[in-house]
C-alpha cells in the first residue's frame, strides 16, 4: 500500500509539472466580478426589509464595472438603457418575488471552477488562443448572454437565472469561453484573407460566424456527446427543428454568401441578413456550424478542425470533402456550398483536407 501511495504521488507531482498543464494554465485567466447582482441583491434586501433605498445604494450599483459595461455594450446594439429604467426593473414586483432564487442561484455560481471551464475548452482551440476574461454574472433585464469586447477587453455577461441548472451554467460558461478563445486568434485569420477583394472578404469574415456550432461542440465535449443536452426544453426543441432543416438552411446561407459576393448584397444590408441567420434561439450559424464541425473531425480528426479554426474558410472547404464522400456512398444526401464560393474565398490552391 505504501509503495503504491508513493507512485501515485509522483504521478501526481509529474502531471503537476508537465509543460502541457502549466501551458494550458498560462493560457486561460478567469476573472469573476459578481459587484452588479450583489448590489441588486442588497437594495432587494432593503426594500423587503421596508428599508430606505438611498441614492448611496443606486450609486454603488451603477458604478460597478459589470453595469457600466453593460451599459456600453447595449449603446453599441443601438438599445435604451437608462439607470432610470433599470431602477424601475430593479424595484419591479417581479424581481423581488425572485429575491430568494436569485440569492441562491449566485452563492452556487460564486463556487463554480470558471478557470477549469476554460482549461476544458483548450482542447478545441489553436495552440495560439488564450482566454484571458471577465465574467460578469447579472441581475439584468434581458434574459441573455453573451460575450462583449473581445478585442480589447474581453468579458462574458452571465443572466442570473435560478432556472439554470449546475450543468447548464457549465456549458453555458464553456460555450462564450470558447469565443473569447477564438476571439484571440482573429487577427492570425484577418492576416489571412487580407488580399482578398472587399465583397470576399466581408463573406471570409462572416464566416467566422460558424463559431457558434463550434462553440456548442467544444462545450459539449465530443462529436459523440449530445449538445443542448442540459439546456431549456425551448432550447432542445429548437435545436431538433434545426437538425431537421440542415440541407434548407445551408442552402439559405449559400444564397446569402453568392448575393455577398455578386453584389446583389452590399455594406449594411449584408450584416443585416448574416443576423438573421442567428436565429431568436440557436439559428444556423449554430446548427450548420455544428455539423460542420462534427463531421470534420470525425473524418480528419481534431487536429484537422482546429486548422479551420485559424483559417475559417478551410471549414467549408473540408466539409464539402466530407459530404461528397457521405453523398457518393448513399449513407446522406447533404446540401454542399457552391464552387463559386469556395473559388471567390480561396487562392488559387485550395488546401486539401489532413489525411
């Protein structure tokens, strides 16, 4: 038993010290600033106490980061925002009912190991990506999240919702993680579709888009693990609607990406109809994004997904390898992009898929 203690613990001490871990360490920081839902929390407190709420409440409220960048960021979606509207949200009926569920719901995430969410995430990244963010859980208006300048100081907005299950925050975590991630290696992409023609270029950008489903793959683990499988009932459900009309939706963004690239879109207009292909849940940019991803890797490996991670473009390129040969033999029938497409985003010579 001694004997077998001790190499245990040189196991341990050795996976301690391998390079691998303490590179994958140095690559992931994790800042959580829980200030905003703590001073929502206190001024509910007050006001189920029959207390006084001063303006020395709503001061510390408003001038913790997490609010002032989510002021920020809904400027830049061109929504209102105002502390006087939030003060109505905060002291509504509605949000004092939930003042027990909430409380809970943030002393459980406070406890959650973000640190090894991004560690966890790596293995769907580039060797060059970190994941170096804020996380900000929050008491808010809209029940979303999302992350938020990635290019200059990365964060994660988390809505506090005490109908999230554990598992579901940890998928939720991993998901925006691997954006930040990404995030990091965009200017290694944007070195490489620099020369192309400027209607090419807005599609090669929109393409990253596709990160969605490489999100849900990366925090769902595994080509072989269900996605979506903690998430809401509404979520599920989507996503099976979604499953269902791959071949329809990719030849919708197909269509998209030739009227991109022939001008029948332009400047705004094709930002415009890209946003709709979000979805008011999970859209295509998830879904085709998703199986994408997942029969890339199964064919090539992960390796060979990950190089279509620092060059997008090489996503679509692979998967159209990978359907002609699932169409040739009859196991699927799956909608492929256009030529023209891939020819309009690609040099001369196409990269071929890892054997």
């Amino acid at each position: 038993m001694k004997m077998l203690s001790r190499s245990l613990i040189l196991i341990v001490l050795g996976l301690l010290s391998s390079p691998a871990l303490h590179a994958g360490m140095d690559r992931v920081q994790v800042n959580l600033d829980t200030t905003e839902a703590e001073q929502v929390l206190a001024i509910l407190a007050k006001q189920k106490q029959a207390q006084p709420i001063t303006d020395a409440d709503w001061h510390s409220l408003f001038s913790t980061e997490p609010y002032q960048r989510l002021k920020k960021r809904e400027a830049a979606m061109h929504r209102d925002f105002s502390d006087d509207d939030f003060k109505k949200f905060v002291l509504s009926d509605e949000l004092a009912r939930g003042y027990d569920g909430l409380t809970r719901t943030l002393e459980a995430w406070t406890k959650a190991d973000l640190r090894a969410a991004g560690l966890r995430v790596l293995q769907y990244l580039p060797d060059q990506a970190a994941i170096r963010v804020k996380v900000f859980p929050m008491v808010k208006p809209r029940p979303n999240s999302f992350v938020f300048d990635v290019d200059t100081d990365p964060a994660i907005f988390l809505y506090l919702d005490p109908k999230v299950s554990q598992q579901e925050f940890d998928n939720t975590v991993s998901h925006e993680m691997h954006h930040i991630g990404l995030a990091s290696t965009d200017k290694l992409y944007d070195k490489k579709i620099e020369t192309l023609p400027p209607s090419a270029q807005k599609v090669a950008k929109w393409i990253g888009a596709f990160g969605e489903g490489l999100a849900i793959l990366a925090a769902a683990g595994g080509p072989d693990v269900p996605p979506n499988q903690y998430s809401q009932p509404d979520v599920q459900q989507n996503w099976g609607r979604g499953m269902s009309t791959l071949n329809q939706d990719l030849g919708n963004l197909n269509e998209f990406f030739l009227e991109a690239l022939d001008g029948r879109l332009k400047d705004d207009a094709v930002d415009n109809k890209a946003s709709t292909f979000y979805g008011d849940i999970q859209g295509p940019w998830y879904t085709v994004g998703y199986k994408m991803a997942i029969l890339v890797e199964k064919r090539y490996g992960r390796a060979a997904l990950i190089e279509c991670m620092v060059d997008r473009r090489l996503l679509l390129v692979r998967y159209n390898q990978v359907a002609g040969e699932l169409n040739a033999s009859g196991k699927e029938q799956l909608a492929v992009w256009s030529p023209e497409i891939l020819k309009a985003l690609m040099s001369a010579t196409v990269p071929s898929a890892a054997k």
